[in-house]
C-alpha cells in the first residue's frame, strides 16, 4: 500500500566495472518503490581494441530480465562517450558534440523491491580490462508496506 508522499531523490553508482563480475546496479530496498526519471553515465572505454556497446537492463526480482534499453551507438577503444536516459529525449544514433548520446526510458519506469537497474556492457573483443562508468541515477521514491522477498503483509 503506498504512503502517497513522492520524494526526489538521486544515487551514484560505483564508478568502476572489472567485466568480472561487477555490474554497475540501483536496486530499491524493501518498502520502497522508485519511479526512474533519469539515468547519466559517463563511460570511458579501455584502451584494448574492442567494440562496446551499453545497455540498460531492468530484471524483476527473480532475475527475469523486464527489459533492456540499448542506445544506437558503440565506442572503440578509448573513447569516453556521455549517456543520458530519460523519458522525452529522443533516440540519437550518433554522439552529438562527440560524446553526448540520449536514450528515450518509458515514461512509467518503476522498479520493486528487489528489482535492479543494471548498466552492462557487451564487447566484441578483451573482457579483462577495466571500464570506468560514473553513473548518476534521479528518483522518485514513496515508502510502501510491501515487504518483498518476506511474508507479505495482509495489505499487499
């Protein structure tokens, strides 16, 4: 059951990704839901020849991926682009200014407890070396009762 009350919030996320296992990832905690408004990544490739390709990857809380957002670009080796994810933006193709890339997001993006947002990379080549993502996530957030992953309470 919501509370009614709509918070902003934002988050950082972790500004390395090892491609072993470290998925940049937002994840609401218990008794909140979170309306995403919108995501910003800056990302600079390593310097190991290799196409790369981000996405954004939404999975429910039994890891079933719900959906996965893929900008119209790639990056080579070295290149640092700028992502913005938001609902309105429009679907570019190519890097405007040479490193600024928008991604439209559904306008009615909400994540559940236990849900995760994910940024992932895809690679066509070297998957050891490090990528460096500094992410910026904006949020509205409202306390529910739901308590997922738990005994659900009788209002759920």
């Amino acid at each position: 059951m919501p509370t009614g009350e709509w918070k902003i919030r934002s988050r950082e996320g972790p500004d390395t990704y090892d491609n072993d296992g470290l998925t940049p990832h937002f994840s609401p905690p218990d008794r909140e839901v979170w309306h995403v408004l919108s995501l910003w990544v800056e990302y600079t490739a390593s310097d190991t020849v290799a196409t790369r390709a981000l996405r954004v990857v939404i999975e429910d809380a039994s890891d079933d991926i719900i959906m996965e957002i893929a900008p119209g670009v790639t990056l080579t080796a070295s290149q640092q682009r700028d992502f913005h994810f938001a609902p309105g933006l429009a679907d570019l193709t190519a890097a405007r200014d040479t490193d600024l890339v928008t991604t439209p997001l559904p306008a009615g993006l909400f994540l559940r407890p236990g849900w995760d947002l994910m940024v992932i990379e895809q690679s066509s080549g070297d998957t050891t070396d490090s990528e460096v993502m500094e992410l910026q996530l904006l949020y509205g957030v409202e306390n529910i009762m739901s308590t997922v992953g738990t005994t659900p309470n009788t209002t759920d």
